[in-house]
C-alpha cells in the first residue's frame, strides 16, 4: 500500500480562498450597479472570487472537512473521535496506532503525530498543534484517576490548547463522574468514553 502524504495546503489557506473567494463573489453580485464601467468591475469581481473559492475548493481531496477543521480543529476532531471504531485488541498502544491511522486518513492536510510534545510533557497524539488527544485503559482506580487530572493539568499549563481525552474500555462510573467534576474547571477538555469488547490494558500490565 502506497503511503500516504501529507497534502501541502493548509486547512487555514482552504478555509480563506474557500470562505473569501464565495463572500467576494456574493458581495460583487449583489452590489448595485449604475455604469455600464460599474458592471464591468462588478464581473470581474464575480470572476475573481469564482477563481479564488475554485482554487480552495479543488486544493485538497476533502475540502468541507479542511474548511471544518479550520474553523473548529476541536470539534472536527472530536466529532472523529466519536465515529473511530476501532478493531479489538489487548494494549492501549495498539488503540493509538489505531487511532493515528484513523486521524491521518481522515485528516490528511494535517500532520497527526504519536507522542507528541517532550521527555518532561508528552501526550499520546495530536493533530497539527492544535488538538491534544491522550488515551487511557479502563478507568478503574482512585490513582489513575488522579494520574490523569495531573497529565491534564499539566497539558493544559504547557500548551493551552483543547485536550481530547478519550477513555477505552471498562471505565467505572464513580470515577468517570470524578473525572468530570475535577475537570469543570478547565473549559477546553473533552472526554469520550469509547466502548470496546477487549479488556484494555497499559504497557506492562498482564
């Protein structure tokens, strides 16, 4: 299977030509015109804008979902999140080369990188440097639980930018009310909890 790269255009540089392109082709439209010099002026306008929304429009191969992440980068990839299905399997690591794989398909104007970030802070994945998105197995003791709000915490404080938290497994549900208690303070953290049929362990665990 051929590789995929990254597609060169910016979502920022779609979302522009796109959004900009069809404003000045509406506006020119609809300004009134008197002189025949006027309505000249006014088509070439029309044309300019026409060009320009082309030239967004047909720059990668889904242009909505660039013009959506541009707009939103924490939605468009939450809302992905939501629809990832991943296969089965035993490790966390596995569920995040799966979901790297699903990201980079999705979001192909975007760089989708694996443990993003340093030794002293890094995070599973993160899409462009935009949208952080850490994984953890089963939620299931007071101690992860408090490991997790300090991976947040933290996050939060080195890069404030939006943190999607994604939960696999067997999440208990005292734990996962906690979770959401102690992370009303923070207004750019999201948790998805993902279902799957394995039990989901971390690295070294079993």
């Amino acid at each position: 299977m051929a590789k995929r790269s990254i597609e060169l255009v910016s979502p920022a540089s779609v979302y522009n030509r796109v959004v900009f392109g069809l404003l000045i082709s509406v506006v020119a439209y609809l300004w009134p015109v008197q002189t025949q010099d006027a309505a000249n002026v006014r088509i070439i306008a029309i044309a300019v804008g026409i060009v320009m929304f082309l030239s967004g429009w047909t720059a990668v191969k889904n242009p909505m979902q660039a013009v959506r992440y541009a707009a939103n980068p924490r939605r468009t990839v939450l809302r992905l999140i939501e629809e990832w299905k991943p296969e089965p399997a035993r490790l966390e690591s596995e569920y995040e080369k799966s979901l790297h794989r699903f990201l980079k398909e999705r979001l192909p104007f975007v760089k989708v990188t694996r443990q993003y970030g340093s030794a002293r802070v890094k995070c599973d994945l993160a899409t462009g440097q935009d949208v952080m998105i850490e994984l953890k197995a089963g939620l299931r003791s007071t101690q992860k639980l408090q490991r997790l709000i300090g991976q947040i915490e933290l996050f939060t404080r080195e890069w404030d930018k939006p943190v999607i938290v994604v939960l696999l497994g067997e999440t208990e549900e005292d734990l996962l009310h906690d979770l959401h208690r102690s992370l009303r303070q923070y207004t750019r953290v999201d948790v998805v909890t993902k279902p799957v049929e394995a039990r989901v362990e971390e690295e070294g665990q079993g």
